[in-house]
C-alpha cells in the first residue's frame, strides 16, 4: 500500500482537486439544465444545450490532438480550464443583471466545447505519463469512483443551493473548486514530457495524417470506438429524453433521485473495477457490459410508472459501465505509443461521439414532434394505452422502448466483429 501512494502521488494530489472542480461544474450544469426547462419546457431546447457543447467538441478533435502532442500538457489544462472559468463568470453577471437568455448559454456551452476540444486529449496524455502502467485498471477504477460521487452529489448540492440561495450560489461554489483545482496545478503537479522516439519535427498536417493512419493499421482500435460510437448515439437519446419524461410525470426531485441512483450504481461499479483482477479477455467484459446494460434499464423506464421503478433501471444499467471504461481505458493505453495518444485520443473524440449532439439533437426532436404526438392521439391504439399511456410524458416511455431495442441490437452486431474479437 506505501508503494502505491509513492508511485500514484501526484495521481492522487490532481485526482482529487480535479473531481471537486468537476463536482462544482456539474452542480452548474444541472442548475441550468433545470433553469432552460422551465424557462422553455421543451426537451430539443434542453437538449440543444448539450448539442452545443458537443458540436465544436466533435468537429475539431480530429486536428486538437496533433496539437496536444505538440505543447505543453499542463499549460494546455491550465489555459483551458481559465477560459472555462470566464464563461462561468460571464453567466453569472448575465444573472445578475437579469439578462440571461438561452441563446447566451448555447455560445458559451459551445465556446467551452471548442475549448475541451483541445484540453481533453492533453489530459488523457497527461495521466498515462502520471500513472505507471500496473496502476492503469486501478486509478481508472478510482476516476470512475471519483466521477460517481460527482454524480451522486451533484442533484443534492445543486438542488440545496438553488432552494436556499439560488443558481448565483452554485456559480460561486463553482469558481470557488475551479480556483482550488487550477492552484494546486500550477504550483504541485509536474506533468513528465513526452520521450519521443524520433528527432523529426512533424507538420500539423502529418501529425494529424499519422493519427489517422495508425488507426487505419489498427482495426480493432478502431471497431472499438466505432462500437462506442453506436452506444453513445444511443445514450445521448436517453440523456436528451430523461428529464423530459421525469418532469413530465413527476417533479424535480424525482429528476435527482434518478441521477443519484446513477451516481450510487457507478460508484458501486467503480469500487468493482478498482479491486477486480485483471480479466483474461477485457473485449468480452465491454461487451458484456454494455449488453446488460442496455438490455436492463431502458425497458424499466419504457414501462415503469414511478420514481422506484426508473431508480431501480438506473441502478441496473449503470452499475457495470465503470467497469467497461476501465478495460476500455486500459486497452487504449497499452496499445497505443505514447507519443501517439493525443493524436489518436483526438480521432477517438471524433469518431466515438459525434454521435453525441446527433443524438441530442435526434432525441429531443423526435419526442417533441413524434412520439409525445403519436401517444397524444393514440387513445384508440390499444398497445400504446395499454403499455405506455396517452398523457405528456409517455411518449418518452415509446422511445425508451425503441432505445432498449436498438442497444441490444447494436451490442449483439459490434460483439460479432472479427477485428473486436481478436482484441484482448
């Protein structure tokens, strides 16, 4: 245990101040995901929120990672992470003066996705130079954990700041990890430089070739992140249709024991990762995974009528996702060079969720001008009264049910692949 604190100790220092920032950026997000619904109560306005973040996220990935290889990691996260501040603050001056619009947090949701565009991959760099390899499983284990107890957090803190002083207080609480986290990197965490194995000085535009290419030769890599690709697509349409279908049916607080119940499951599921030994085949457990999960919650949320129902889906089809990140996370870092993971992490951003804002943007379309009007008129249809309902919400529960059965379909095709099943 001594030797892991040793190795992992500067893991540990930017670990922990990193996820209390991202505790206060996620307290933000659902301050103003709530704040959007009840200004326009419309699921694609919501949803565009998300869309705007993605969209420039996923556009420029595929040339931010040649830049990440190339600068500074640190000054790259402490740049990034400042400009994210200044848009936070910006919000909150439009609050005060009492002119906040919408359209003004699409711009900046979509400045600080251009923005994570670049500060991503230099992260994802930063922690395999952190991290010795034999520690890959466990401290994606414990990001996980770290990410689950945000999750867990976040609808509590959230709603108790915004009923007792406000969305002016979570902006502040937000500042407040962001100042402590940008501290702690610029004076304690020193970031490794890259040893690269060649002398030669890329173009901008070979480094992003050279990305590319290396995925071209490594197929499963690629399949892996195609397979991604189709689940996030997926995901994003359940993200895009949750609080519409919550708040439809129930209430805010309904809203956050659902996204709790999220939080708890990857928690459990991340204290799994952490401590299981390393499987003989990390291929089968992601689709494993990924199969259960898809197959267990949306069908839950399809059919179920109240709160316990959908905590109990969401505990089911999240519980196992640290667990595939884990092994994703691991296979990644072994199998692709060093001094090519911003290259390729970058093209993985591109590939794995443009699929993202698509399904945003997919969702919140669909179950504003298809599904909650099919259900609206369907009285006389005797499935969709008999196991869905005709009242607003419950065209929501239509469309997980379509999910459901796209996820189990695109699980069983991905898990066929040949090239994903030579993969270890």
């Amino acid at each position: 245990m001594k030797n892991i604190f040793y190795d992992l100790k500067s893991f540990f220092i930017l670990w922990i101040t990193q996820s209390f920032s991202a505790l206060g950026s996620a307290m933000t997000n659902f301050a103003l995901v709530i704040w959007i619904y009840q200004q326009s109560g419309s699921a694609l306005t919501t949803a565009m929120l998300s869309v705007c973040s993605y969209a420039p996220y996923v556009i420029m990935s595929i040339f931010a990672g040649a830049v990440s290889d190339k600068w500074n990691k640190k000054i790259i996260m402490l740049v990034c992470d400042s400009f994210a501040a200044v848009c936070t603050v910006t919000v909150m001056i439009l609050l005060k003066n009492n002119c906040l619009q919408i359209w003004h947090l699409y711009v900046v949701n979509a400045l600080n996705g251009l923005m994570n565009t670049i500060q991503q991959p230099a992260s994802d760099v930063a922690l395999t130079l952190l991290i010795p390899e034999k520690y890959y499983q466990k401290t994606s284990g414990m990001r996980s954990f770290s990410n689950s107890l945000v999750t867990v957090l976040t609808p509590a803190f959230s709603s108790a700041l915004l009923a007792f002083a406000g969305i002016e207080a979570v902006i502040i609480f937000d500042l407040t990890t962001f100042t402590t986290a940008f501290v702690v990197l610029l004076f304690f965490i020193e970031i490794p430089e890259i040893k690269k194995e060649s002398k030669e000085v890329e173009s901008f535009s070979k480094s992003v070739r050279n990305g590319i290419l290396w995925l071209k030769k490594n197929k499963g890599i690629l399949w892996l992140m195609l397979f991604l690709s189709a689940i996030n697509f997926i995901a994003s349409v359940y993200e895009s249709a949750l609080p519409a279908m919550i708040l439809s049916k129930s209430d805010k607080t309904a809203l956050g024991a659902v996204n709790s119940c999220v939080g708890i499951a990857t928690l459990i599921g991340s204290i799994i990762a952490t401590f299981m030994s390393e499987p003989k085949n990390r291929v089968k457990v992601i689709c494993s995974c990924l199969f259960f999960s898809m197959s267990t919650e949306n069908f839950m949320l399809a059919f179920g009528e109240n709160s316990t129902v959908w905590c109990v889906g969401a505990l089911l089809g999240w519980i196992f996702i640290p667990l595939m990140n884990a092994n994703m996370d691991v296979i990644f870092r072994t199998h692709i060079p060093t001094d090519m993971q911003g290259r390729i992490y970058s093209v993985r951003n591109t590939l794995q969720f443009f699929t993202i804002p698509l399904g945003y943007f997919l969702g919140g379309l669909l179950l504003d001008n298809v599904f909650e009007p099919l259900v609206s008129g369907a009285s006389d249809n005797f499935f969709i009264r008999t196991f869905f309902g005709t009242q607003k919400g419950d065209g929501a529960s239509l469309l997980f049910f379509v999910i459901g059965i796209a996820g189990v379909a695109v699980c069983f095709v991905f898990s066929r692949n040949r090239h994903i099943r030579k993969m270890k």
